[in-house]
C-alpha cells in the first residue's frame, strides 16, 4: 500500500483522490473550492469517492463556513 498523505489538514483543506467523474461532483456543487492537490502526479489512484474508478488527488475545501465548527481562522 503506498497510499498518499490524505485527512483533514490545517485550514480544513480535505485532501481526497478522486476520479473525473466524482471531482465534477465537487465542481458541480458550488459548495467547495477543488483544485489537483499535486499537478505533477504521474500516477492515478483509486478514487476514494466511488472506490471503482482512478483519478487524481484532489484539495478540497468548503467553500461555506460554518461557525462553531472546525475553528477555521486565517
Ligand atoms: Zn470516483
């Protein structure tokens, strides 16, 4: 298993592979910020999203905030 640094990080970044299909499901909700954690990386993971597909890590971040949750603070 060579699986990548992947949980929650500082800023609430969520650090998810993810194939096409399911990162367009991040795109298409309008709730999160994505963006191709590493677009250097040569080699597709599985997609830990559907868990069939492979894909590319993924930052994600919310993109609404919740108070009283998470503690984000810049
Ligand atoms: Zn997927």
């Amino acid at each position: 298993m060579r699986k990548r640094k992947r949980g929650k990080n500082r800023s609430g970044t969520i650090l998810l592979t993810l194939c096409a299909r399911c990162a367009q499901q991040f795109y298409d909700s309008g709730e999160h910020i994505i963006r191709r954690a590493d677009p250097d990386q040569m080699v597709k993971d599985t997609c830990c999203y559907c868990g069939q597909r492979q894909g590319w890590d993924y930052e994600i971040k919310n993109r609404v905030k919740r108070s009283g949750e998470g503690g984000e603070s810049l």
